[in-house]
C-alpha cells in the first residue's frame, strides 16, 4: 500500500505535488472497490480491480490500509480520508465483529468465512480509541490478555470455533500491535490497568525470549520453543511501544510548547518542528506535524495536487482556496463557493494543516468547537472531528481542551 502519510509529507517538504497525488489515488481507487456493504477484501488485481481473495477481515494484508485512512486523515486534517474510515469502520463492527473479536467474512455478503482471529487484530482497538469508541476497545483489549494470560504471548492465530491455536499459527513474532493499543488506552484512560497488562507482556518477552545475541521468536506459545531470529519491528516498534507505555514525560506524548525556532510565513504558514505533537505511523515512525509549513508554500503545494486531480485550480469566478475549504474532501470540482453559513462550519470543524490554532475568520463561528490556543497538545488535533471526545472530557489525554479557563 502507499501511505498517505509518507506520501503527503513528502510533498510538504519537496514542493511536488506527485507523492501526495499518488497515494491519495491509490487509496481513494481501493475505497472505491469496496463491496456494496461497505466491506473490502484481502488482495485485488491492481490491473484489473478484481478481488483475488474476497474475505474481509482487519488482520494481514488489510490492517494498514485502515491506519493509513485514518491516520492520515487525522494528520493532514482531511475529511475525505476520515468519512472513508468511518464508513468502512460501521461495516467492520457490523459483519466482522464477534463478542468483539473481530473474524473474516465474505465482502459481498458478510456471512463469516474464517473464524479465527490474528494477533495482527490487536491493533484495531489504538484506531478506536482515535476516534473515541472507547468501550469496545476495552473489550477487544482485554480478550487478547486473556490469550496472554492463557499462553504468555498471543498467538499468531487463534479459533474461536474450538477455542485452539490454528494449525501451523502457533508462534509469536514478537508482534507490537497489542502494546500499541495499550499505548493508546492508557493516554486515553490513565488507568494503570494498562500498564500492568503490558508489564505482563515486557516479563514474557524478557523471560522467555532473551538470547545471547536478542530476543528470538516463539516457534510456539504452548512449549515456548525458540526459533533463530529477530523479526526487525521488534526494535522498532514493540519495543519502542513499551517504552512509551511506562513512560510518562516522553516528548513524543508532550502536550506542545512554543518553539524557539518557530518561524510564520507572510502567507500564514506557521513552521513550527516542536510544537504541534506527532502521529505514529502503521510502523510506529513518529511525524512530526509542526514541519508540513517548513519547507514549501502549503497552497502552491495544494494548488498542484488540485492541478493534478481536476486540471484546474479556479472557481469560475475566483481562485479554488478563496474559500480555505479542505479540497481532497470534494469527490468533484464544486462549481461555486460554498453558502457562508456552512463555509462558517467548515472553517470551524477543519484545522488547516499550515494552522496551529482552530480560529474562524468568520464572527458567526461556533467557538466553543474550535480552539482558541497558543499550542495544541499532540491529542488536539483528534478532536476536531466530532464530539466523539467531548465523552472523554476530563481523562488524561483526548479531552476537549477549553483554553480561555
């Protein structure tokens, strides 16, 4: 798949228009080849647009694309990305979910395929707690402990039809999915519940997998047989989400200072490295969002990816950005500018990325949805999305942040 995050950030800091392009595309075609309920399969003919394997399913070969939607869309604060997120997330919980494990199904019709559930699904409840479904998280968290506690590791793939390890499934990699959702339950929640799960998790993998040389993989959770080797994302990321988990003063979970080196632009472009909070990647990469104005105009940038999707960036009667409207978030070329009333909305409900603070230029805003901040803490910029986080008020991190108290 191709990130969008990679793909954006790469033409914020070059000025080329062609990665974001690219990968937007790429998403938006595989979104657009989603069954009739909502559902996508597992592998599809990228010359063709037919599906090779037609299971639905969050685990193997799927579990990024859903990141990269939502993740994305979160980090350039673009709703196109978001509303693709939440439609397929609907049908996932609908067809998919099982006493909230989640299996596979059939995209077209939704009727259970396989009924296994992959360690890869741990990830799942981190993407729930972004948009604040808290409880189901809760609830697919604590299933894969009872694997943990059952087993020391959770296994690369269980049955749910006879409660056994599937054939030939029966080792653990490693794999940092279900610490990375503790990562995320716990900033969320601040209970130390979370962290004596993972406490859990760092004793298995200290005890049982530490060699000469590493850590080596579980050949099997039952008899804690080793194989020789290393998988790399154990360095960098379950290892890396473990640290974050028990700790408690990381910068990468700062909640924002002003930077020294902060720099703003005649065109109100704001570069600002340390400011504005990071977003971990599918592969735990953290990016920095306060540096997408450091190195380009972000409208010349937006201006040639408009040039490349619609062949335009004028209105009929003025310029595309006259009305400082999310373009990725139209499936068309609008014809005109928007009523002011819902341009009001919009400039409310959708942060600019060369924006630190959420501030309309029209009176007739909302301001109690927007912010009127000097910095955003790295959770800030999840919160513009919907009152899915207003139920959060008050937890440790995710609150809505009323900055005029």
């Amino acid at each position: 798949g191709i990130n969008a995050e990679y793909g954006g950030m790469l033409s914020r800091l070059t000025g080329d228009p062609t990665y974001e392009h690219v990968a937007r595309r790429a998403l938006r075609s595989l979104y657009n080849h989603r069954s009739t309920i909502d559902l996508i399969g597992n592998h599809i003919d990228v010359s063709t647009g037919e599906w090779g394997y037609k299971e639905a399913g969050i685990g193997g070969n799927v579990d990024s694309y859903y990141e990269y939607l939502l993740k994305g869309g979160l980090f350039f604060e673009d709703f196109e990305l978001v509303k693709q997120f939440k439609v397929l997330y609907r049908s996932v919980v609908q067809y998919l979910q099982h006493e909230f494990w989640y299996i596979w199904a059939n995209m077209f019709t939704g009727m259970p395929t396989i009924p296994n559930v992959s360690t890869l699904d741990a990830f799942w409840p981190s993407l729930q707690i972004l948009i604040g479904d808290i409880a189901p998280a809760r609830r697919t968290l604590t299933n894969f402990y009872s694997l943990i506690s059952h087993y020391g590791f959770t296994p690369e793939m269980f049955s749910l039809l006879n409660g056994q390890l599937a054939p030939a499934m029966e080792m653990y990699p490693l794999r940092p999915e279900f610490v990375e959702s503790l990562v995320y339950m716990y900033q969320a929640t601040g209970d130390q519940m979370w962290r004596n799960m993972g406490k859990q998790v760092l004793d298995s993998i200290e005890l049982s997998t530490k060699t000469t040389c590493g850590y080596a993989t579980v050949g099997n959770v039952v008899t804690h047989s080793l194989e020789d080797k290393m998988e790399s994302f154990f360095l960098s990321e379950t290892t890396k989400y473990l640290y974050l988990l028990f700790s408690d003063d990381h910068w990468l979970l700062d909640e924002g200072i002003w930077d020294d080196n902060m720099t703003v632009a005649e065109s109100g472009l704001v570069c600002a490295p340390n400011s504005f909070g990071y977003t971990l990647t599918t592969e735990a990469h953290p990016l920095p969002k306060g540096v997408l104005g450091c190195c380009y105009d972000y409208q010349s940038v937006e201006d040639g990816f408009i040039n490349k999707r619609y062949g335009t960036t004028t209105y009929p009667d003025g310029p595309f950005f006259s009305s400082h409207l999310p373009p990725a978030y139209f499936p068309s070329l609008p014809a005109a500018p928007l009523p002011s009333s819902l341009l009001d909305w919009f400039l409310v409900k959708v942060a600019h990325s060369h924006h630190i603070c959420l501030q309309s230029t029209a009176p007739a805003a909302k301001p109690k949805e927007g912010h009127n901040c000097t910095v955003q803490p790295w959770y800030a910029r999840f919160e513009v999305f919907g009152a899915e986080f207003k139920k959060l008020q008050g937890k440790r991190a995710f609150r809505v942040v009323d900055r005029n108290s």
